[in-house]
C-alpha cells in the first residue's frame, strides 16, 4: 500500500516537482523534506479539497 501511496503522489506532483522539492531541501534533515513536499503538493492542489491522507516516509542516510 505504501509503494500506491507513494505512486499516488508521484502521480500527483510528476517527476520533475517532485524531485525539484527534493532537491531544495537535500541539505536539510529528513524532517524538512517531508515538509518541503508536502507543501509542494498543497501549493500545487491549490484549493482543491483533499480527498484522501498523504502519508510519505522519508529516511535519510548519512
């Protein structure tokens, strides 16, 4: 389920938005790019209303 959640969002931002919130937030902590697409997907979605949970786990190796 994760793995559709994660298409899901894929889908909604394509891949070039959502590896620009990416990189924008590479240098920060795991936290911060959570964030930073997360408010790449509610500045994309506008006012439309959200139908269904956002979930994205992020993991960051040092």
């Amino acid at each position: 389920m994760a793995k559709v959640k994660l298409l899901a969002l894929y889908l909604l931002l394509g891949e070039e938005r959502l590896r620009s919130a990416v990189d924008r937030q590479s240098t920060g902590t795991a936290e911060d790019l959570l964030e930073g697409v997360f408010s790449e997907a509610r500045r994309f979605a506008g006012k439309t209303r959200q139908h269904d949970d956002m979930t994205i786990v992020v993991v960051k190796i040092a």
